[in-house]
C-alpha cells in the first residue's frame, strides 16, 4: 500500500497478544496490503539497523506494553468493539533505544 493507494479502509479489532509476550494489541486488517507496504519499506534499506526488521509483521495497534496486568489488558482489549476507519495517512513508528517512540515512514 503506497501513497497512491490511500485512503484505505481498515478494521481495527480483536484483542490478541504475541506468543510469549505480554504486549497485548488489537488486530488491524486487510493485513495483506499493510505487510506489503512493511516490506516495500524494509527493501528501502533504510530500517536496517533495527534489530527487528526481519522479524514476521503482524499489522497492529498496541494497547498494553511491559504492563504488570498483560490478562487484565487483553480482557478490556477485547471489550474494544472492532471499528472500520479510513487510514489517510500511515505512520511508521517504533521504539527508540532510549525507550522513547520513533516515527519511522510516513506515507500520506
């Protein structure tokens, strides 16, 4: 999904959590369109040194993060009722070494 392909309408819902992990996020979906774009932007070379550029992308929205409660989390995540939007614009963010967030991309 490039520039060009925006708006695009997304269903953002569902409470899942990541093997092993306590982040707790809500799906995104279509996901084939948005890991498209993840690996348009991983071929720029530009993301490189992250360590979890190769790693398989699940599109998402993060609710919970390093909290103490990630069950707690999930359970009100699920309470979320799952919404359609149209994504004008789509931001590429990741954490920062020093904890902090980073915007990556930005396609508008």
């Amino acid at each position: 999904m490039s520039a060009a392909r925006l708006p695009a309408t997304l269903l953002i819902g569902g409470a899942d959590r990541f093997p092993g992990s306590d982040v707790v996020y809500l799906r995104v979906e279509p996901r084939g369109p948005l890991v498209r774009l993840h690996t348009e932007l991983l071929a720029t070379g530009l993301f490189a040194a992250f360590p979890w550029a190769g790693q398989a992308f699940v599109p998402h929205v993060t609710i919970s993060e390093f909290g103490v409660d990630p069950a707690g989390a999930e359970r009100a995540a699920s309470s979320i009722p799952a919404s359609r939007m149209v994504a004008r614009a789509l931001v590429w963010v990741a954490p920062g070494v020093d904890g902090s967030f980073v915007t990556l991309a930005v396609l508008a």
